[in-house]
C-alpha cells in the first residue's frame, strides 16, 4: 500500500496541499506506514483518551507511540520525521483525513453530485 503520488515530487497548489504531498512523500516505507497507521497513531490516540484516568500509562503510551513511529522514520525510511521539520504537521494531515473522509461519505450520500 503505497502513499505516494505522481505528484508527490513535484507539488503544485495550495500550502495545503504541498504540505500532504511532502508528508506522503516522507512515508513510502511500508513498514513505516504500518508503524504510524496501526501502531503509533492508534497508541497515541489511546493515550489521550487515557489522561484523565491513567496519566502514566497515557504518558507511556503517548512517548511509545512516538518513538515506534521516529523508529520508522530513522530506521526503514532514512529520513528526519516530518514533525521535526514542520511541527504543525499531525493537525494538517489530520485535516487532510477528515476532509477526505467527509468527501467520501457526502459521495455515498449523494452518489450523483461530483465534487
């Protein structure tokens, strides 16, 4: 399962769109992808859930996640993870899933209208 476009090399568009293209183009490694889709991310995610009724183990979960998916980066994809380049990344990419979720699911709705 490959996250990489034709465009991926060369962006073109909105800072946007630039930014997820850059973010694909720094997550190529299959490996990787598995790290940070069905491991980091889910760990993450579960640490936050997990603040108000286990700090430490969210603490451990939170630093976890993170250090699988640096692992990825330094390891499989012998580059620098996103995030340290560009902080604001996770929030973007975050959008960019929600807004290819909603478009997906007004398809569903309204298969008839194009976007």
């Amino acid at each position: 399962m490959s996250m990489t476009s034709p465009t991926a090399t060369a962006p073109a568009g909105s800072k946007f769109e630039r930014l997820v293209a850059k973010y694909r183009h720094d997550h190529t490694h299959p490996v990787n992808h598995v790290l940070h889709v069905f491991v980091g991310w889910p760990m993450v995610g579960a640490a936050l859930l997990l603040v108000p009724f286990r700090p430490f183990w969210s603490l451990g979960l939170f630093l976890g996640g993170y250090a699988l998916m640096f692992t990825g980066h330094f390891v499989f994809e012998k580059n620098v993870p996103t995030i340290l380049k560009h902080p604001s990344t996770p929030f973007v990419i975050a959008w960019a899933v929600i807004r290819g979720l909603a478009v997906g699911a007004a398809r569903l709705v309204a298969p008839g209208r194009s976007r």
